[in-house]
C-alpha cells in the first residue's frame, strides 16, 4: 500500500463522518483543490461518499467543487460516478487552486454554509496560499485538510500560526512517513473541536498500510510510529516533557489540548501518559492525590 492510498482511506473516513453532520444544516459544499494532482483518484472518491449518502435527500443540497490545472482526467472520473441525485451539485473548475478557489466559493454561494476543502499540494511543491486558505474560514463551521509534498513547509510551527491567522484556531499535522526521509505532511485546519478530536481518531483507525508510518512533525527524534489504535507513547512522552520544561506547569485540560492540537496524539493518549508520568515520578501533580481531573495541575519534577 502506498502514502496515497493511506490518504484516501483518511479522506473518504473523514467525509462519511462530516457529511451527515454538514447536511443538518440543509446546504453544505466540499471543495477539492488540486483535484488533478493524482488524476482524480481522490475526488472520484470523495463523490462516491456523497452519494451512497442517504441524508442526501430532497430538501437538502450539496455542492461539490473539484478544481485543477488539467481536468480531463478528473471530468472523465466524476462523470463515470453517475450520481443521479438533485440534491448533489458537482463543479468541476480548470485553473490553479490558488487563483480560482476564493472566486469560486463565492459563485456556489458557499458563505456561512458547512464547507470542507481538502487541497492536495503535493504536486506543486509549495503551500496553499494563505488567502486560499483564508477564503475557507467563510464556511459556518470550516475545516480545510492540506496534503503537502516532503519539504515544501520546513517550520510546521510557523505554518501552524499561519493557519490560525487564516481564521482557524485548531490545527494538527502529522507526518506520513516510508522511511527515514522527510514524508508528505497532512494538516487539518478547523474551527471546531469535535471536527479535529473525529479526525484524529480517524488517523488512528484506519487499517495498517505496510511500509507507512507516522512521524509527529514535533518530535526531535524524528520517531516512527505504527499505525495503531494503541500508538507508542514515546514521542508523546518526550513532547509533554519538553512543553512542560518551557511553561513550568500546566493543568491536565491544557496538557489535553496541547497533545491534540500540537501532536499527532488524541486528548485521551495524553491522559493515559500523565498518569505514567506521575507514577514514576517523572512529573508532579497537585494536589497529590485523587482522581487525575481536568484542573490538576503538573509540573516537571
């Protein structure tokens, strides 16, 4: 199996969760930029997921936009779908995604509507532009997943700002790794929690590609990780650790949050490693003893 299809069960995983969520709202749009990156694989397979869609019913609508430089190729796939459903709009837009998306948006009528974007930059070897980005933070709610090439973003920390700058307060990335190279990066960008606690469980329970791992873009050890509903705690542990040792102390619910949204971790793995931590002595908790709550504060021993 390769990084690509490890993606596209990530994606198609994704979609079947958010779209019964979106659809509550009556309209919601899914963008997909650079759909010819990989010739249309991936949107083909995000249209399957809308229409095996049963809440795809009358009354409701789904506008799907696919944009690429070339779209021949991603034309001939989504026309073999065959949808058949009123309900589901499909676009498909030639032009580069940062020139035709933010316009784009605008004539689906896609403000204040759910919308998802999935944009697929691994061929072009450089980030979305940060106004592409920005143009998403329209949707009501938003989440945007970027796929990056190896390289293309050297300072995650940075990026992950600039994202938060674009309009959208919670960002994860992770590392999709063959090897001890640098490997393609997937970031999702959204504003709303639940969104990006369903992702990251989504990450963990996909099925285990041979040859494909997981990397925490800020791990220093660069440590590969089996995809497990169970992942080494490792990285995890030293990245705790480390934020512990910059802001002296912090409460559970914040150590919580750090591991979702600065880590490849869920919310629930960092709760598992602090009880480990506390009971080696590793870490300090107050008060001392009782349940490991929200409002326990630790600090480095």
């Amino acid at each position: 199996m390769s990084v690509g299809d490890l993606k596209r069960e990530v994606l198609v995983r994704h979609l079947e969760i958010w779209t019964p969520g979106a659809l509550h709202k009556r309209r919601a749009a899914y963008v997909h930029g650079g759909a010819d990156a990989d010739g249309g694989v991936l949107a083909e397979a995000a249209l399957r997921v809308f229409a095996e869609q049963s809440d795809l019913v009358r009354g409701r609508e789904l506008t799907m936009v696919a944009i690429g430089e070339d779209t021949t190729e991603v034309d001939r796939r989504l026309g073999t779908v065959g949808v058949g459903n009123p309900a589901l709009t499909v676009h498909v837009v030639t032009g580069g995604t940062d020139a035709r998306l933010a316009a784009t948006l605008k004539a689906v009528g896609a403000a204040r509507v759910p919308i998802l974007g999935f944009l697929d930059a691994t061929t072009s070897g450089r980030a979305p532009e940060p106004d592409t980005i920005a143009a998403f933070a329209a949707g009501k709610p938003a989440e945007v997943i970027v796929g990056l090439a190896p390289g293309a973003v050297t300072d995650v920390d940075g990026y992950r700002s600039a994202l938060r700058e674009a309009g959208f307060p919670l960002v994860a990335a992770v590392e999709l790794a063959v090897g001890d190279e640098p490997g393609e990066l997937l970031v999702l960008a959204t504003t709303q929690g639940k969104s990006l606690e369903a992702f990251k469980e989504t990450l963990w329970a996909v099925d285990e590609f041979a040859g494909v791992r997981y990397r925490d873009p800020g791990d220093p050890e660069r440590h590969l990780i089996d995809i497990s509903l169970t992942p080494h705690p490792g990285p995890l542990r030293r990245e705790l650790l480390a934020h512990l040792a910059t802001v002296g102390a912090a409460t559970v619910t914040e150590l919580r949050t750090f591991a979702l949204t600065e880590t490849v971790y869920r919310a629930a793995d960092a709760t598992s490693v602090l009880q480990k931590l506390v009971s080696s002595g590793a870490v300090i908790r107050t008060p001392p003893a009782g349940r490991l709550g929200g409002d326990v504060e630790i600090r480095s021993a």
